[in-house]
C-alpha cells in the first residue's frame, strides 16, 4: 500500500523540487487547483525530473531526434557537401529524424520466415532496458548545488551503470542470432569479438577512476571535481583516452564500426530489421552513445561542474552537463568522417594490447595519485 | 506486370489513419536502394557525392533491401539480374516506389536488341523513367522530386511538349529506303591476311619460329606490325604453345576467340599470346586452328585446352564456352554457364543465331522495341560440388551479391573457414549485354557509342581503342593536333577511372569522405568534358581520322586551370585519406602478389605494374603522341592493396603532367583540322567540325579484309579490341573485346585467397573492378 | 620507369599522420570547400554544345532519312507527315543522346537543346513525335539561380547568378556542300525507277519514249540526299559536287 501522504511530503521538503527561476514566476500564474499544483511539484521533484525531463526521457528524445541530424550535416560539411537540408528548408532540414521516424513507424514490418519471430520481435524492444536505465544514476547538478539531481542515489552508481552498458551486446546477439541470415551471424560474430576486445581496458579505466575518486557514488564523483584542475580527463588523460576509445568501439563508431561495417556485412545484426523495427535499432545506437558520453562527462569532464547561471537555478548544472555530453557525441559523431574501418582480428588486437595498456598505465596512474594523496 | 500493382503504394500511403504524416514522412525520407547495374551508376554516384548531393532531399542512400524503401534502377537488367531485381523489391516494405534510369532501363537503349537484356518494367512496377544515357544527376533528382510530388497526389511527367500540326499540301507516295547495312552471304574469313610491314624484328621471330615448330605448323605471317599469325591444327596447338612458351618465354595469353564461319561450317579458334619480356611486349602472337562445326546446333564440338599451361586462358575460355559451345578439353569449367543466365538463348554468338533487325520507320501498331519475356524462376543456385564441399571442410558458404552493398554486379561464392576466406569463385555476367553480339549487327561507327558504354568511368579509352583498330586497318594517319586532343582526354578519362577506383575503395573501406572528395574531383574533370565534347560521361567524341570538331582555346585554358585545382584537391584527399593510418593498415600487406603469380593470372595494367612488370603500352608501343611527351611509367614492387593503389595515385601526376604538356603544345597550333582528309573524301570543307557530314562520311566504312586488332592502356590495364572484316561488308563480322576488368578478375580472386574477410574488400577496390567493363 | 614505394611508418610518424588527417577534418568543418549544387533550386550551367533533348526544323528536313540510319540505338525512327515525306521521331525510352543524328542532319534541321532532366511516368509517352519536337517544350523547373563552375589556377569556384538560365540555344548552320544525284553508268540501268520512287524531292522523273524508258534527273530540285544513290540496285548513281 502506498502512503501518498507521505510521497507528497518527501516531495515538498527542503531540496527536493527543481528551482528555475526563470520558470518559477510562470509557476505562479499557474491556478490555484490543488491537482495542478500537485502535478506541477510531481514533475519538479527531483527524482522525477531526472528520469524525465533532463537528463532522462524528454532531454534523451529531443536529442535523438536532432543528434543524427548534427552528425550528418557535420559529416556533410567535412565532405563539402550540403547535407539534409529540403525538409523545411527555412529551417535547415533540422527536422530530417522527424520525417525518418515517421516513415520507419508506418513502414511495413517484414518479419522473414526464416527468422525466430518471438525474439525478432522482442529484442529490439528489449535493447532499450540497458539503453535507458543507466541514465536514471546520472547527477547532473553541479558540484555547487546544495541537493543533488539524479534520479537514483546509489553508492554504487558507476558499478551499476557499468554493468548495464556491458549488457548490451548481449541482446545485439540476440537480435543477430533471432535474424538467422549469413550477414546477419557474421555481423554478430564481429559484435562479439568487438565486446571483448573493448570491455576489458573499458572497466579498467572506470576502475582507475573509481580508486582515484575513492568513490563510485555519482553524486560525489561530481562533488571530487568540483574545479578543473580535479577533472578526470586532467587527473588522468591515460584514463580518459582508454575510455573514449573503448566507447567508440562499444558504440560501433569508425574505426571501429566493424560489426555493422555495411559495405562488408550490410548492417551485421540489423540487416534482416525493417520499418520500426530497423528504427529501434538506429535509434538505440545512438541511444548507447549518449549514455556513454553522460558517463564520460560525469567521469571525466566533471559533470555538471561550470559557472552558475543565476536564472537557470537548478538546471544549470544540467546545461553544461548536456553542453559536455553533447561535446562528447560530436567528437564521437565526427570520427565517421576521418576515419576509416579497422579489420577485425585489428580492432580485436588493439583492444588487448595498446588500449589495455593504456588502461593498466592509467590503473598505476590512479593506485599512485591514491596512496601518494597527491591531490587529496 | 499487371496493372493494379502499378499504384498500390500510393494507395497504401492514402489510405488509413494520419494519412498527412504518413505522406509527409515518407516524402521526405526516400531511401534509395541503389541497383548500380551499370553504367548510370556512376552519374548516381554523382547526384549522391558533393557535386549535387541527393541526400539533401532526404533521401539517404542504403542499399540494403530491408530498410529502403526506393529503388533507383540504373541502367541495363540482364536476365541474370532480373531475379535479383524481383528479389530486393519484394524484400522491401511497403510503401516502395521504383524509379528506372537510363535508356538500357526503358526500352534497352543502345541495347535494345540485345539477347541478354530484359524491361525493368516487365519485372517491377516502376513510378518513373528517367531518359538519358547515362542520365545527368540533375535527371535523377529530378525524378526524386517526381515520386515526391507523386507521394504529395501529383502524379505527372515533367515535360510538356506543345503539338504543331506538319504542313500538309500534296500527298505522295513514297518507297521506303532499304537498310543501309550491308552483309556480304558468304564471305571469305581469313585471321591472317599478310601485310608488307617495315619489321626486322618480326622477320627475324618469324624465322626463329618456322625452325623450333618444325612440322607443327600449318603456316606463319606476319599481319601487322607486331602481330604474327601462326596457322596450325588442334593436335598440334598445345605442342606450339608449349614450344613458344619454353624457346620465346611468351608467358600470359591475351585474348581467347572463336570466330564462326557457319557457311564453311567451321570455328577458328585463336589464342593470342605474348610475352612479357623488353623485346616481346608490344608483339602479339596469334595461333589458330580451324575445327569442324556440327550440322547440329546444339552439339558441342571439342578443343584443347591451353589452360594447364597458360592460366591466364582460363575465363576467357569459359566464355567462349557460353558464347559459341566450343567445349575447350581440360578446363573445369566447361560443365556450366559462367557469363549466361540459365535462360539466356543457347550459343548466342553462333551466326545462326539472330538478334532483331532495325527498322527505319514508325509504323502504328509496330512495337517500338521487341517484348521480352522476362525469367520466371527466382533462385540463383550455387553449385552443388562447392556446397558439398564446404560441408565436408567444415566451411561456411556466404554469397556475396549481386545486389549487395559492397558487391558490384557481380556475385563472389565464398567459402570461409572462421574469418579466413578458403576461395572466392566469382559468378559474372549480371552486366553482360552482349556487346560483340552487337557489334556484328551495326555498322563500323555506330559501335563507336556502343563499346564506350562498356566503361563509362573510362569513357575516351574504350572508345580510343576501337577508333585507332579502324584507323589501323584503313591505315589513315591522325592530323597533329587531333592526336594532341585525343592525348588530352585519354588522360582525363584516365584520371577520371582512377578516382572512380579510389572512391570506390575508399566506401569499401567505410570511409565515406575519401570518396566524396574524389567525386569532387571527378565533377570538375565532367566539367572539362562536358564543356569538350557536351556530354558527360559518354563522348562518343573519337571518331576514326580523328575528333568530331575541334575544341576550343578557352576549354583547354580551363582544362589546364583545372589541374592545378585537382592537384590542391588532391591534397587534401592524401591528408585525409590516403595517408591515413587506419588505410594504411588496412591496405598494407593485404592482398599481394608476386610478379610470377600476376603474370600466372593474367592481371593487366597498372595492377601488374604494381607487381614489377614494367609494361605500359603508352611505352611499349607508343600510340597518338605519348612518345613526345616528357612523363614515366611507374612501376612497384609491393605488389599488395596499398602499392596498386599509389602506383596509380602516381600514374594520376604522371597523367596531369602529361595533359599541361599537351595543353601547351596544342595552343601554339593553328586551329581547325582534326579529322585525317584521307578519310574525309570528298567532304574537305568539314575537317574542323563533322556536323552535317557524318553519316556521308563514316556510314559507309568498309574495312579491308583480314584481323585487326589494338592495343591500348585504359585506365585498368591492356585494353583488346579484335576487328574480324571480310573486306565487302559495312558492318564487321566480329569484333572481340578483351577488357582490363576482365582479365584482372583472376587476380582478385587469387589475391583475396587465405586473407580475412573483411580484406577481400579491400583486395576488391585495390583492383578497380567495373563489372560493366569486365562482363561487356 | 619509375619505383613507387609503399611507405613504412614508426609510431612518432603515425600519431602526425593521424593528426593531420584529424585536422584536415577540422579545417574542412570550419571552411569546407563545398562543390554543392543545389538542384532542384539551383541549376548547373551547360556550355553551348551540350547534348540534351532535340528540337526539329520541318523546312530544312529533306528527308535523307540519315538520323534514322545512323542512330545506334535506333531510337529515332522516320514517320510519314500528311505531305507524304518523312519527318524523325525520337524514342527517348532509346536515345543514348550521341547526336550522330545532329551531326549527319545536312539541312540543320536537328537542334540540340540543354533540356536533359526530365521524368515520364508512363514509357509510352518517351516517344516523341515530329509534332512535337518543332517548338520548344516546356519541363517543371524549380530553379531560381543558376550555377557556373569557375576554375582558376588554384581551386574550383562556384559563381551563383540569380537568373533562370535558358535550355535553348542557337545554332549556327552546318557548312554547305551542295551535293547532286548523278548517273555515272547510264548504260547499266536496268529502269526498275526505285530512285524515282525513293526521292521524296520530286527531283528523278521517267518518261517512256518509243518504249525506252528514260530518267532524269533535274538538279535544280535534288536536294543530295543521297537516297536514290544508297537504293541503286546496280549501284551506277553516284553524289557529286553541284
């Protein structure tokens, strides 16, 4: 049974409601029906707010919508080429994804006879647990901020969302065994190798970071950097580097887009999907990249961390949150362009020798900078 | 194809609930599923690149079936490729539109005749056709926008054309003019016709030979300067070629020909050989036999096989096997089709097989083109041994193409074992559109049009070959300045065919900017052409004597002008793509082969260069003005992905040094005079622009009798054109074609042996392979 | 001959190189050298001589019929006006637009146009006949400026004009060599009048005196087409200079 009386009262204590000044006064106009008021401070209470409005569902879906847009206008003007543009052309052809959406979503869905139909089905649905629930950990407050923004406080925040990442592959298996096609096997094959070979130096690097902090909580690791100088990525770039390329083979980016390489094996495990189906799976791609890039902020670039913006009160810790994340994804975004593709037995070979090394390098770093109290 | 389906999609979209949405998100997200059949694939590839960028409409190129919902159909469907086609269009998910470009795609364009073509139309229900040959990007989009606008409920054609009634005073009846074609019944087919030739060497060769073949022989001429003709029988032919192999070091077999002479009811069968040693390269040896054609036309008389000797032989025999059921003894693929679709006419190129006439006028109720029943069965089986096989071996059999995004048209049969490939065996033919077919039906120039579409990423030299074959046998001298512009867009072509390669390889190893900024480059060499000659990829600009009309002084200014600019662009291309890293370690190492094993193969070009064989025929046999221009031949030693590929990137500032040199020589002539007089006759007055003349002067040509064959560095190597005349026909009686492509597909499939799957890509777009060339 | 080597990299080398292709990606993402023309709202300008679609004059057709002969893909077929003469008609569905038949049109009667972007919903309507191809047609166009590529010694450019560009040029006429029918043979012909039949310019007449058929053939009205010569079954006319 559900106390709501108590839920309404752990809503309305001290810190637990976003302060926007900026909107606060619009609040006020609002009437007086307790209901609406009720709702308002549901959404605004923090735990809420986090799962979804910033950084979780809205903040996720408005990015999604727009990233890809970015990244091919971006690969386009690195091609000196133009890029989605006809699509309301008054507005650059900014809502492009909208216009893919909508046609994946009325799109006939061919589930082929050869295919495992129940899993066809279910995995790409499935893909999104993994996908989403990491960014439920994530604090984006600044370190300045009295009460943190996050939607599940945990001291083992980074632990779980690491976890979670790593169980993605898992169900790109799944979708590539369920799709039961040659490309579709070599592709999975690929995406297995390449979980190997990136996952290793990946929790390495977390790890370094972790000994480093001496926490895993995210609220205090945001608390750690607090200036720029303790930011991860200058504490232990060793770190950060191994970090970054493990998520650009954990995110299948060039160079390391092997498994879905589509000159090569056409998609990998997506080459059977259509309609919706394929849609879910560009989508959740993107998806992973951005749980990635928040993690990389919150590890390395000090999160939230960043001048105060007076009428933004609470949120503005999530703008220079976002503004990092969304750094992050360009740079990730523009390795398409420059790169490109690694052979596999490479990729795989890369992953246990340099970027290992780099991991263990980056591991002493920390267990050093820890026991020495360097900078404690 | 029946008539309700031809809507259904747009019937789909405008029924249902959010009708709006769903119209407006499927009209700006059209993603084409490229069907790069031939040669419009390459203007596709424009429209889709920096210079006019499609994906600015949305539509974002795919390629995979599954989540495309357009096809562009680009240019000719064979019968082997109409299964495929049938194929990706029902993998698709609805709403899909098909829009057919090009004329081969419509009514069969130059190919309307042809055995091997079918109406894409007949196959699928297609929205819109596109005309043009290739079509210009601008068409293209211009029909992305017309499936838009048709999604939106405005389904029209985009040209109007107003009707003005013919003038109509008296009315006389008038004969109709008979074809201008004329086929001598029964002609005399010799292969070697003797011609007094200024030739010490050959003399020399040739009684070298008449004393080590001994009794072998049947007789030795000398046809041409460089070509020796030997005459002897099927028993004796693999001692011959054994004896020239051992005592003249020939090494590789350039061209396998039948010729069927069905009113002596006989088959010559030739080999032409060479050597690559200094002294043998520009020579060409031809050893032939005449065997017996069956009364029967289905029986396949037998011939041995110089295969075991000279691998090189290998498809060019199979081929020869499909075309004419000359079953050659000791090759292992005589048991199946290799080029043909299971349904394609037997023997095709026998003589008694026809192809449709043309006809001069427009009749009501005479069908425009002939109908053309397309096939019906939709597998595409892989031989039972290969399965067997790779069972047995504990291998995996994974079909690549012909509809594929890495693919070409053309399918690979790979047998992997984990990630190593065991053998690819390559199944071509998806492109073949009978071109020597053809060729035997039409008169001299208007095949002219006709092999250019063979590569029309090379255009100028496929049409350069054939054209200096002509001039060979009428003996007519090029003017200077002619020859000076036909140097000119040799080099442009041959620098266009590198990019087209290197963008290529660059897509196949997933980098997509190294192939736009190649297309760049590509967009201002059209530009050059365009502006030469008014067509972008297919001049159709040499003619025999000479160019159709002179060029003028300000084109060639820009040509010149815009060296420099590929030279700036091209800098840009190394920074990022060549000399980057990741290629590197891709490409190096992968793929090699030594010079013996490039010879074994027969690879050609600059693809045996790469291996060590100093062999460019620009060199070895100097045509138009190369031999007065200051440029070198590059040569490597690698003979792996990353050499073949910087030898050409070399051969691209060999080529842009050579085309400034020629520009400067060119502008010091006097204008005017491009075509030979001695070919012009009595039309003097037309010397520097054609127009007005060319039929009265080239509708005629007549060669003389006997075999007359070129050869010519295109772009992707040694490029063969046999013409076979029975010196009374205007037409010839055969023309064979050996293409670079062709004879480079035997290296690719030894070099991709025992590398890694993903390497095969790269041993792919190392090669430069264009399937429209290789299957002609 | 010269060696192309394949070049070997140490690490240091390496991390330049990988460096430089990073940072022509930076440079190209601030100042990108876009090449980009923007069609449907832009439209490429083609030089003069472009091969396009083909526009047809009635009054300098004589009817030699050589378009039909010489086109390789036998797209343009000949078509009986209501003046009994033959007149082209194009099939686009087979034009490979090479223009032999505007370069063996004597008269000028074949002209090119820049039109070259066209889409048909339907193959039946590709073919065009004479009726059509006298007046200029008109095609959707939603181009606003036209595009012109500039190529200086150094880089390509793309000069934009605001203007509509037109797809129709002028031509001039192709040199004049006045040609004449002309029997060479006279006591070869066998009178079978298939030149009289086949010259659609009323030039070759016959009359029978006392029996013997006599042909003529008057030079004013030959317009050198060259039919009669071409259908001579004992090949005896020959063209010559007027």
């Amino acid at each position: 049974m559900i106390d709501i009386n108590s839920i309404i009262s752990e809503m309305t204590t001290e810190g637990s409601q976003v302060i926007i000044p900026l909107i606060q006064q619009m609040l006020g106009l609002l009437p007086d029906i307790p209901m609406i008021k009720l709702m308002v401070s549901f959404i605004l209470w923090k735990p809420i707010f986090a799962a979804l409005i910033c950084p979780g569902f809205s903040t996720l879906g408005i990015l999604l919508l727009f990233f890809p847009w970015i990244e091919r206008k971006l690969c386009a003007r690195i091609q000196w080429r133009v890029g989605p543009r006809e699509v309301v052309r008054w507005l650059g052809g900014i809502i492009q994804l909208l216009a893919d959406t909508l046609k994946f979503i009325f799109q006939e869905v061919i589930i082929h006879k050869d295919a495992h139909k129940f899993y066809f089905l279910q995995f790409p649905l499935l893909t999104f647990i993994p996908a989403l629930l990491p960014i439920l950990f994530v604090n984006i407050a600044s370190a300045d901020a009295e009460y943190p923004l996050v939607a599940i406080q945990s001291p083992y925040a980074i632990q779980i969302m690491l976890a979670l990442i790593c169980l993605f592959p898992v169900f790109i298996l799944g979708m590539g065994w369920a799709s039961n096609s040659r490309y579709a096997f070599i592709g999975t094959v690929r995406e297995a190798f390449m979980y190997f070979a990136y996952e290793v130096p990946f929790i390495i690097a977390v790890l370094a970071m972790i000994i480093l902090f001496g926490t895993s909580g995210s609220v205090a690791i945001t608390e750690w950097q607090s200036t720029w100088w303790r930011w991860g990525i200058i504490c232990n770039p060793f770190a950060a580097l191994a970090f970054f390329i493990g998520s650009a083979m954990a995110t299948s980016r060039l160079p390391f887009e092997i498994p879905e390489a589509d000159q090569e094996v056409a998609f990998g495990p997506f080459v059977e999907y259509s309609g919706i189906g394929f849609g879910l799976v560009y989508i959740v791609c993107y998806e992973k990249m951005y749980v990635l890039s928040a993690l990389m902020t919150m590890l390395f670039l000090g999160g939230g961390n960043g001048p105060y913006i007076a009428p933004l009160g609470d949120l503005s810790g999530a703008v220079w949150f976002l503004l990092k994340t969304i750094i992050v994804m360009t740079t990730l975004a523009i390795l398409r362009p420059i790169y490109p593709r690694y052979r596999l037995d490479q990729g795989l070979g890369m992953g246990w020798s340099a970027i290992l090394f780099l991991a263990l390098i980056a591991l002493v770093l920390s267990i050093i900078m820890r026991s020495v109290g360097m900078v404690l | 194809m029946e008539e309700g389906e031809k809507n259904r999609n747009i019937r789909i979209l405008h029924s249902g609930v959010f009708t709006p949405l769903r119209r407006w998100g499927t009209k700006w997200s059209l993603w084409p599923c490229h069907f790069v059949t031939s040669c419009c694939g390459v203007e596709l590839a424009h429209a889709f690149a920096c210079g006019f960028d499609g994906e600015r409409l949305g539509t974002l190129n795919m390629g995979i079936a599954r989540q495309a919902n357009f096809i562009i159909v680009e240019g000719t469907i064979t019968r082997k490729m109409a299964p495929a086609l049938r194929i990706v269009w029902e993998q698709m998910p609805d709403p899909k539109f098909v829009n057919v470009i090009g004329a081969c795609g419509q009514r069969g364009g130059i190919f309307w005749n042809s055995y091997n073509i079918v109406h894409p139309s007949d196959v699928v229900p297609v929205d819109f056709f596109i005309p043009g040959c290739p079509i210009t990007p601008e068409g293209l989009l211009r029909g992305v926008r017309a499936v838009q606008e048709k999604i939106e409920g405005r389904d029209r054609t985009t040209i109007e054309f107003k009707h003005v009634d013919l003038p109509s005073v008296e009315k006389e009846e008038h004969r109709v003019p008979t074809t201008p074609k004329i086929f001598a019944p029964t002609p005399a087919i010799r292969v070697d016709v003797p011609r007094e030739v200024d030739w010490d060497f050959g003399k020399e060769v040739v009684n070298n030979l008449k004393a080590q073949l001994g009794g072998l022989y049947n007789s030795i001429a000398i046809t041409d300067k460089n070509r020796i003709a030997i005459k002897t029988t099927p028993e004796n032919l693999m001692e011959v070629a054994r004896k020239l192999s051992d005592s003249m070091g020939i090494d590789h077999v350039k061209n396998v020909n039948v010729i069927d002479v069905a009113h002596e009811r006989k088959f010559i069968v030739e080999y032409m050989v060479s050597g690559y040693s200094k002294e043998l390269m520009p020579v060409i040896i031809t050893i032939f036999t005449e065997i017996g054609r069956e009364t029967e036309a289905e029986a396949e008389p037998g011939f041995p096989s110089l295969t075991p000797l000279w691998e090189s032989a290998n498809y060019s025999e199979r081929e020869m096997h499909d075309f004419f059921g000359v079953s050659f003894e000791g090759n292992k693929g005589m048991n199946e089709k290799f080029l043909l679709a299971p349904d394609t006419p037997e023997y095709p190129l026998r003589k008694d097989f026809k192809v449709e006439e043309e006809l001069y006028v427009l009749e009501e109720g005479v069908p425009l083109a002939p109908t053309i029943k397309p096939p019906e069965e939709l597998t595409m089986p892989v031989s039972e041994e290969t399965l067997d096989e790779a069972e047995k071996n504990d291998e995996m059999v994974a079909c690549i193409g012909p509809h594929h995004p890495g693919s070409g048209h053309l399918r690979w049969i790979m047998r992997l074992k984990g990630d190593v490939i065991v053998e690819v065996n390559p199944d071509p033919g998806y492109v073949h559109r009978s071109m020597e077919k053809l060729a035997e039906n039409r008169l001299y120039i208007q095949n002219v049009p006709l092999f250019e579409r063979a590569n029309i990423s090379d255009p100028i030299n496929m049409n350069l070959g054939y054209v200096r074959a002509i001039e060979n046998a009428l003996g007519v001298e090029v003017p200077e300045r002619a020859k000076y512009l036909r140097t000119i867009m040799a080099e442009l072509s041959r620098i266009g065919a590198f990019f087209y390669d290197a963008g290529i390889f660059s897509l196949f190893t997933g980098h997509s900017t190294g192939f736009m900024y190649v297309w760049a480059i590509r967009e201002m060499i059209l530009e050059a052409i365009v502006r030469m000659t008014g067509s972008r990829c297919t001049p159709s600009f040499i003619i025999p004597g000479g160019i159709r009309r002179d060029i003028s002084d300000d084109v060639l200014e820009l040509t010149r002008n815009f060296t420099f600019a590929i030279d700036t662009r091209l800098r840009k291309f190394e920074d990022i793509f060549v000399t980057n890293p990741v290629f590197i370690a891709r490409t190096k190492g992968v793929g090699v082969l030594t010079r013996e094993d490039a010879i074994r193969c027969g690879i050609v070009g600059p693809f045996l260069r790469a291996s060590g064989v100093e062999y460019d025929i620009r060199k070895a046999e100097p045509y138009e003005v190369y031999d007065q221009l200051d440029w070198e031949a590059t040569t490597g030693d690698a003979g792996d992905c990353l050499g073949r590929f910087l030898g050409r990137l070399e051969e691209i500032k060999q080529s842009v040094g050579i085309v400034r040199q020629a520009v400067d020589a060119v502008k010091g002539m006097p204008r005017g005079n491009v075509i030979s007089e001695e070919i012009l006759g009595e039309y003097k007055e037309v010397s520097d622009d054609i127009r007005g003349y060319f039929f009265r002067v080239y509708g005629n040509l007549v060669l003389p009798k006997g075999e007359w064959t070129s050869i010519t560095e295109a772009s992707r190597g040694t490029l063969l054109y046999s013409i076979i005349s029975d010196g009374e026909s205007n037409v010839p009686y055969r023309v064979r074609v050996v293409t670079p492509c062709w004879m480079n597909l035997r290296g690719i499939i030894e070099a991709s042996k025992g590398e890694r799957v993903a390497d095969f890509w790269t041993v792919y777009g190392s090669f430069g392979y264009f399937p429209p060339e290789a299957d002609r | 001959m010269k060696k192309v080597a394949v070049p070997e990299y140490r690490v240091g080398e390496k991390v330049k190189l990988h460096a430089r292709a990073i940072g022509t990606a930076m440079v190209e993402s601030v100042y990108p050298k876009t090449v980009t023309t923007q069609y449907p709202r832009e439209r490429k300008k083609m030089p003069d001589n472009f091969r396009g679609y083909i526009l047809f004059e009635v009054d300098k057709c004589i009817s030699c019929f050589q378009c039909a002969f010489v086109c390789p893909a036998n797209a343009v077929r000949a078509k009986e006006a209501p003046n009994g003469r033959y007149y082209p008609t194009i099939d686009y569905a087979k034009c490979i637009f090479c223009h032999f038949c505007i370069d063996s049109c004597s008269g000028g009667a074949l002209k090119t146009t820049k039109i070259h972007d066209v889409a048909y919903k339907d193959m039946d309507e590709m073919l065009t006949l004479t009726e059509e191809m006298i007046e200029p047609p008109e095609i959707i166009r939603e181009d606003k400026k036209s595009v012109e590529y500039l190529i200086d010694e150094k880089d390509l450019h793309l000069k934009r004009v605001r203007e509509v560009d037109t797809l129709f040029v002028a031509v001039t006429p192709p040199v004049e060599i006045p040609m004449v029918s002309q029997c060479i043979d006279r006591a070869n012909c066998i009178g079978c009048r298939v030149c009289e039949e086949v010259c659609e310019s009323g030039a070759i007449s016959s009359s029978a005196e006392n029996g013997v058929l006599k042909m003529k053939i008057d030079t004013d009205k030959c317009t050198g087409c060259g039919l009669c010569v071409k259908e001579c079954s004992m090949q005896i006319l020959r063209l010559v200079r007027k």
